[in-house]
C-alpha cells in the first residue's frame, strides 16, 4: 500500500506541474489555454515533459517496490539459511561429542559457529561493495576473471563431496527402511542395489531436469524432516536416556584425545554454507548490510542451538557405540522408518540442486577448452558423475569419514581463506578506511604467519598454478 500511494504521489506531482505550466496567466486576473499564447509549443513542451518526469518517477518507484517485493523476506532468508547450514550434517555431531567430549564439544562448535558467522557475513559485505551476487562472479572481479578457476575448482570440489556424502546417506536410510518394510526380499537390504534403484528412478532423471524450480518444495520437505529427526532423538533423550552421573555424558567431560581434531573437521563441514553467501544477500528483501548482519546472527545462531542440542541428546542415548549416522543406532519402529523414509526422500530431491552446482562447475572449467559446449556432454557427464557417486555410497558406508575430509579440506578455504582473501583484495584500495573497516582487515590477516609457512604457501600456490598449466596445455 505504502509503494502504490508513492507512486501515485509522484504521478499526480507530475500531473499537477503539467497543469501549472499549461495554464499559466498571462495577465493579472485574466488566464487562457497556452494554445491562444504565444510561444505555446514551448510550453506545452514544457508541460509534456514535466507530465513525463512525473510518470516516470512514479514507474520507477513502481519498479523499485516491485523489485523490494520479488526479494524474500528476513524470516524466509533465516529459515532457507539455517536449512542450508544444518541439513544431513547434523547426524555426526553425537560421534564428534564422543570423541571431543562434552566440554571441549561445547566450545568447540560455538567458536566454529562463531568464525563461520562472521567469515559467512563478510561475504555479504563484500557483496555490497563489489556489485557481486554469486561467489564466481565476487571472485573474479577482486581477482581477475583470469584466475576465476580456482573458485570453479572449491565448488567442484566441495559440492562433490556433498553429492558422495548424500549417496553415502541414501544407502543407510533406504536399506535399513527397505529392511523393515519387505523383510521377506533380502536382496533389497543391501545397500548398493538400493542406490541403483534409486539412482535410475529418481536422480538420474531429477538431475537432467533443465529447470531445477519445481523442486524448491523439496527444502520445505526437508526442513520438516530434519525438524522431525530433531524432535524424535530430543523425545527419546529426554525419555530414556542417562543424564545423571553415571551416563555418558559425565563420563566424557573434557577428556584429551586426539580425536578432538576429528571434530574440529565434523564442526567445519556442518556450519558450511559460504558459496551461497552472494546468494542471499543478493536475494534479501531491501538489503543492507545490518539487515544482513541481523539474518546471519538469526540463522546461525538456530543452528548452533540445534547442534549442540543434537550432540548432547545423540550422545547422552547412544553413548559410546554412537554410529557416524546417529540414525543408525535406532532398531526398526513405525517412527524410526518415518525418519529414515522422511530423510532419505529429503536426500534424494536435495541431491539434484547440489549436483547442479557441480555439473556447473566443472563446465566452467572445461569451457575454455571446447569440451563442454557439445550436446552430449550434458548428458554423458551427469551418468558418468552419478555413477561415480552411487559406487562412492556403496563403498563407503560411514558419513562422518566423508563429512570429516569434506570439513578437514574444504572448510579452511571457503569458511576462512577465500572469505579473508577477498575482503583484503576488496578494500585494498580505502587508504582512509574508518577503524571499524581497520580492525576488519585485522581480523581478515589473521596471526602472522612464519617465514616456514609463506614458503610452504608459495610452493603450494606455484605447485597448482604448474598443475594447471599442464592439464590445459595436454587438453589443448
């Protein structure tokens, strides 16, 4: 209502202009149409013109409101947001207490949360000073669109591991609910037949869809998945586990193992969501950057809160025989295979959006070689791809090894390198930068490094750059 009496506000402002000239007095108390004056073409030029300025204006707040409209709006950011970050990844976290214990879980995963807020917010920020609105294109306008494969390569990479990690949770959820819904076909109990199955009836199919939209109802489904898993391990929790002395959760309080960095990498692969940072600034309802500040602390805040939630319950009910999908744990029941049947569906339709990521990907890279743009490439990688990812599921049939080397490798560049690299190359040039935009720079260099590791850094960069070299020169 507020944007159409703007708009109709500037309209009659231009209708009203439009009057005054065309029907301006020529003598005192004595006034005519300006077609009886001379010089009248002037001023009904005059007239259009202001009549033109005024409808123009009112298009343009028309446009501006239309577009304020089509954004989505700070509550549907958080949720989409916290969707994104807590997904299938949260079924690890009891297996990180386990081996963390309590204590060091805790502040482990609150520190982590913290960090990937900020480095997630810096995104955004960076975002509103570039004019970028996805993480290819904010790479390459701070450094060159020359070295825009590298980001190519951290989403390849990163969205691969995904794609591996869901087939892995595909197999768990369908072979243990097909167990107990035909118990009488053991062949469907294993889990690389039912990956196949799966494989040829829904995500080969999805992930040659050329339109990805009509499966936007598929994070509303799995959103009330994730939110049933939640509710069912905090019902079970609170009625059968052991939360006195002698449960695990009292007996595991601040051990010291090495498997603590085990859980630092699960911490890593849980909060990340930073290749969709661009993403949902661009697609914030009125952006700015404390409205995107506000978006970030909501979301994340949510998923620390669910998290530590989860660890805590997961671990407190299972105890040390926690499995790396704490559904595992769970016998056969009209609930649990709600939850298996549930999450797996979830899975399966989320698999599509995070495969397009990747096909995309690895596109860009090879475009500049020719192989990408025929019309069998579509086709020929997305089975190839799928099929590589379904042997990956079958082999593998432990999530937190995955979402461990996802989180060990990727999430110290796209949470903390790339986000740190791009605000330093972005604000390179503000040698009058006020001190807030100082001590953000700080906080982007990070400790010093030694010299041992500006050396180890260099010939890891040049270890690349030569790589690279050679595979385009034997593609070319």
């Amino acid at each position: 209502c507020l944007a159409g009496r703007r708009s109709h506000r500037w309209l009659l402002l231009g209708v009203a202009v439009a009057m005054m000239v065309y029907w301006q007095p020529d003598h005192a108390g004595d006034s005519q149409p300006l077609a009886a004056v001379p010089g009248s073409s002037s001023r009904l030029a005059a007239a259009g013109a202001a009549a033109a300025v005024g409808l123009a204006a009112a298009q343009g707040a028309s446009t501006q409101s239309k577009a304020a409209e089509d954004g989505s709006t700070l509550v549907t950011s958080v949720l989409n947001l916290a969707k994104n970050i807590i997904g299938a990844g949260m079924l690890s976290l009891p297996v990180a207490l386990r081996g963390a214990g309590l204590a060091p879980y805790v502040v482990g995963i609150t520190l982590a949360g913290a960090l990937n807020a900020y480095t997630f917010f810096l995104l955004g920020w960076c975002c509103e000073v570039t004019g970028a609105s996805t993480f290819g294109e904010l790479w390459a306008k701070c450094f060159g669109q020359q070295n825009a494969w590298i980001a190519d390569v951290s989403v390849l990479m990163n969205n691969s591991m995904a794609c591996l990690a869901y087939c892995v949770l595909m197999g768990d959820f369908f072979s243990k609910a097909l167990a107990g819904l035909l118990p009488d076909s053991p062949l469907l109990h294993g889990r690389g037949v039912d990956l196949c199955i799966i494989g040829l009836c829904l995500l080969v199919p999805l992930s040659l869809m050329k339109d990805l939209a009509p499966l936007r109802y598929a994070s509303i489904a799995g959103l009330a998945a994730t939110a049933y898993v939640f509710l069912m391990l905090l019902k079970d929790s609170v009625s059968s586990a052991r939360w006195g002395a002698d449960g695990p959760l009292a007996s595991n309080v601040s051990p010291m193992r090495l498997d603590f960095f085990e859980a630092l990498a699960l911490f890593g692969s849980a909060f990340m969501a930073h290749y969709n940072a661009p993403k949902f600034y661009a697609q914030l309802q009125e952006k700015s950057v404390p409205k995107f500040a506000l978006l970030v602390c909501m979301a994340y805040g949510l998923a620390l809160v669910v998290f530590v939630a989860f660890g805590m319950c997961g671990f407190a009910l299972f105890g040390y025989d926690s499995e790396g999908n704490i559904l595992k744990n769970y016998g056969f029941g009209p609930e649990v295979m709600l939850a298996w049947l549930s999450m797996g569906f979830s899975v399966a339709f989320t698999y599509p959006l995070v495969f397009s990521g990747f096909r995309d990907s690895c596109a860009s890279l090879l475009s500049g070689f020719g192989i990408a743009e025929s019309s069998s490439f579509r086709l020929s990688f997305t089975l190839a791809a799928l099929a590589a990812t379904i042997l990956g599921g079958t082999i593998f049939s432990n999530v937190a090894q995955v979402n461990g080397v996802k989180g060990a490798i990727l999430s110290p560049c796209l949470a903390f390198i790339y986000p740190a690299a791009i605000h330093l190359r972005s604000t390179a040039k503000d040698k009058d930068a006020p001190a807030s935009l100082v001590a953000m720079r700080r906080g982007s260099y990070g400790p010093r490094p030694s010299s041992g590791q500006k050396l180890a850094g260099l010939c890891f960069r040049e270890l690349v750059s030569a790589a690279h070299c050679t595979f385009k020169r034997r593609l070319s």
